[in-house]
C-alpha cells in the first residue's frame, strides 16, 4: 500500500509541474503580444497618410518622372544628381520620398501628362509613386501639364482629368485638403476663364476637388480654388517679396489659396542655348531670401521649384555640387514656415501728404520735372518684355529697358497691362513694370480677343518681331536684331515666355 500511494502522489506533483509550465508558456506568448502591439500600431500610423486641411501651411514640391539612363551628361545640364538613376525605378522614388520627408516636405506635386501615349512615362510612374507614398505616410499630388503631347485640346483635356480624378484621386496616399483631392495646372492660361468653366462643369461640376491656377494672370481665379506662379525668377529679375505681396493680396481678394514658389536658382542655358538664362544660387543665399519673401509675403502654403527639375537647374535634391545643401536648407526653412502666422506682411505704409495735390501731379512728381501731357509708360525695370497681347502666353516681340518713354494707346479690361507704342506699331507691356504720367488712368480700354491654341502647341512662339517698324533698320543675327527708336537703338531678343 505505501508504494502505491508513493506513486500516485508523483503522478500528482508531475500533472501540477506540466499544468503550470503550460500556464507559464501561454504568459510569455500573451506578454510577447502585447509588447509587438505598440510597434505595429506605429508602424501602421506610419503608413497611413496624414490627413491635411486647407488651412494647414503644407510645403509641397515639384517633382519629375520622365529620367531614363540617357539623361544624365553634362552637355545638357549644369549638374548632375548625386546617384544618377532612371525615374522608373521603384527604390528610387521610396529614396527620394524619404529625402522630402526628411527636409519637412508633404507632398510631391508630380508632372502628368495624361493617362495616354505609348512613350508616356508619366502614367506609369504617378501609380507607383503612389503606392510608394502610401507605404512612408507621404501624399502625391498632380502638376496637370496643359501644354502635353499627348493632349490635344479640350475634349482630351476634360478626358484626362476625368481619369486623375477617378482612378489616381481615389488612391489612398493622393494629396486632399479637407477631402479634396489637390491638381495643380501647369499654362492653363491656353484656354479661357469660360472655356475651364464649361470643363470643370463636366469634369467637377460640385467642387469637390481643389484646382490650384498658374500665371501672373489670377482671372482664372473664378474657376479655379488656389494660385501659385511656377516660378518667380524672371529674366529680367523682379523683387520676391513685392511678388508676393501683390499676388497674396489678388488671390486673398478672390477668397483664394495663395501658393508662394521658392527656387534655389535657376540654369537653363544648355537646353535653350541663345534664350535661357542663369540665376546664380550665391551659395544658398538666393533660396534664403525666396523662402525669406514667401513667409514675409503672407504664402499660405508653399512650394518648391523643383526636387527634381534638373534642365532647368532648379532642383535640391542631392547633386554632385551641392551635395544635400538644398535639402538641409529646405529642412530648416520648411520648420519655419510651419511655424510662423499665415498672415500677410503689409508694404511698409507711406507717409500722407500734408496737402492735397491731383493725381496728374502726383505722376509728375514721380517721373521727374519733364512729366509728358500725354498717357506715357515709363519702364522701371532693367528690361521689360513686349508682348502681342496682354499675357504671358501672347507672342514676345522683344523688349525695352530701363528709362524708356512709351505713349500709352489704352490697357486692358483687367487693367494689369498697358498697350503701347512702340517704333510705330502697338505692343503689350505688364503694368506693375512701369511707371505711369499724362492721366494714364483715362487711357481707353482696348479689347483683345482670347489665343486661340490648343494643348499640343508646344512652341513658344518669340522667334522674329512682329512689329512692324517702319524706319527702323533690322538685322537679324543669332543674338537678336536692333530696332532703331529715335536716337536709340534697342537690340531684341527671344526671352523666356514665362515673365511678364
């Protein structure tokens, strides 16, 4: 009997040590749970992309997808990336997303050009980037390129952007604020303020996506939600902060969003030989004083011209020159503008007159004693372009400089431009360019009729003077032809078409 009851108390003591090494294992399973919960609780947080407002001051930032392996070599740029790479590649887009999280950026404002064309990279490349954003909490958003190749007037226009709207604009990473999905427009001023309002009827006939305009044009303002000029560093150069205090003050008297660009310099002469133009970076300074001008400028959101648009010489993502200059400066002056108030700074104000004089006196007093009778524009800028029509996008027939006198013959409705004459002929001059005496004020309004281009005219037509100089002498020559102006003689250029 004693051995039995030996026995069966081991068993006993043996089922207790099994029974508690079970329990044991099932805290360590449970404990080890809770402990990888945080951790894929972050990681998902980290995937999911933030939700943004309207009201939210984002930095965005132009990007490229159109690099394969034959872009890279310097008889094209002036610099080269620091890991040169083909836009395709997946590893690629998650390195730089990665980049402009780091540097305080939300989102990539990629360029489209459409859901067509056999050679289209762009298509492809807005997927994947994506989904490569959705997997880093990063957001994308749509530069619509009016002007592609592969769009051919309005009915292939309103039939891409029923495609971004439905398909891309859906994705979970795509770029809303207070849910609508952000499209920013690159040269929408090829079509009329009537004829975007007849393709957004069809297109986003409630609104429900937020359309951001560009050009120093704002009219399309009554279509469009938001406004931003592409870039602001003109040839001949303009002053940042008064551009963007006279742009932040237009688009905020529309009820508008204003959009400030902040470029680190710019170089397109080796891919517009004998018409682009170079803007020196001064070691960073002039990206300082950009930024500096869209904060003091009142920019409700900014964005950078580019990442990545390397022709042009306006990147900061990391190159062989720079290294990640760019990207440590975007850093801490995005930080900076997160931070300030969103408020516009005002001009300094001017002290009142004592007395009360007329504004014919007034403009004599700021012209000098020799004051005309007559309408004139005086020209207040080193070189002022002179244009077909009142716009950017009208043909360039050269220019006038500095202290030129030009008779006034009228300006347009919106009273932005002034038509002048010139050796004779009439010509386009923008309005916050000159300086104006002879009661322009009463100049008549002088009506044009809208360009009639479409999409898939890609040339910027400036190539030979319109005008029809009667005696002055012209000589063509690779630098431009000299137009005689009384004793003066003035050598036109083609210049860029995207200053005023």
């Amino acid at each position: 009997m004693p051995a039995i009851e030996e026995r069966a108390e081991g068993g006993l003591h043996l089922g207790w040590r099994i029974l508690i090494t079970l329990i044991l294992l099932l805290l360590v399973m449970l404990l080890s749970v809770l402990l990888q919960y945080p951790k894929a609780a972050s990681a998902a947080t980290a995937a999911r992309p933030a939700t943004q407002s309207i009201t939210d001051r984002l930095v965005l930032a132009f990007y490229y997808t159109w690099f394969d392996e034959a872009t890279w070599t310097y008889d094209q740029l002036s610099d080269l990336p620091a890991e040169p790479y083909v836009s395709r590649d997946r590893g690629v887009m998650g390195r730089h997303i990665d980049q402009a999280k780091g540097a305080g950026i939300d989102a990539f404002v990629v360029a489209w050009y459409g859901p067509g064309g056999a050679s289209n990279q762009t298509e492809a490349n807005l997927t994947a980037l994506l989904d490569e954003a959705a997997a880093r909490g990063f957001k994308i958003a749509a530069l619509f390129e009016t002007d592609s190749p592969f769009l051919g007037g309005v009915d292939a226009t309103t039939g891409a952007l029923q495609h971004l709207l439905g398909v891309h604009a859906n994705h979970p990473a795509y770029l809303r604020v207070d849910g609508r999905p952000v499209v920013f427009f690159w040269r929408p001023g090829i079509y009329s303020v009537d004829a975007w309002a007849a393709m957004r009827s069809q297109v986003d006939p409630s609104y429900s996506a937020f359309w951001v305009s560009e050009g120093v044009d704002t009219s399309l303002l009554a279509v469009f939600d938001g406004h931003h000029l592409y870039s602001n560093t003109w040839n001949p150069p303009a002053d940042l902060l008064a551009t963007n205090r006279k742009f932040a003050t237009r688009v905020a008297g529309a009820g508008s969003v204003w959009v400030a660009t902040v470029m680190p310099g710019y170089n397109d002469v080796k891919i517009r030989p004998g018409n682009g133009f170079a803007k020196d970076r001064e070691g960073g300074a002039y990206y300082e004083r950009s930024w500096q001008a869209a904060i003091d400028g009142g920019a409700d959101w900014v964005v950078v011209n580019s990442f990545n648009e390397w022709p042009e010489g306006s990147f900061i993502e990391p190159s062989a020159a720079f290294g990640s200059q760019y990207l440590d400066l975007t850093a801490a002056w995005s930080g900076r503008f997160k931070a300030a108030s969103a408020s516009p700074v005002a001009a300094p104000a001017e002290t009142a007159p004592t007395e009360t004089i007329s504004a014919e006196t007034a403009s004599s007093a700021a012209v000098g004693e020799d004051a005309p009778d007559t309408p004139t524009a005086f020209v207040r800028t080193a070189v002022l372009n002179l244009r077909a029509g009142p716009g950017v996008d009208f043909d360039l027939l050269g220019y006038v400089v500095d202290g030129d006198r030009l008779p006034i013959l009228g300006r347009s409705r919106d009273a932005a431009w002034w038509q002048v004459e010139v050796a004779g002929s009439a010509a386009w001059v923008f309005g916050e360019l000159v300086e104006t005496a002879g009661l322009a004020e009463q100049a008549p309004t002088v009506e044009t009729q809208a360009i009639a281009r479409t999409a898939g005219d890609q040339s910027a037509a400036a190539s030979a003077s319109k005008l029809q100089p009667g005696s002055a002498t012209r000589v063509e020559d690779a630098s431009g032809f000299p137009l005689t102006i009384g004793d003066r003689v003035i050598i036109l250029h083609q210049v860029k078409s995207s200053a005023p």
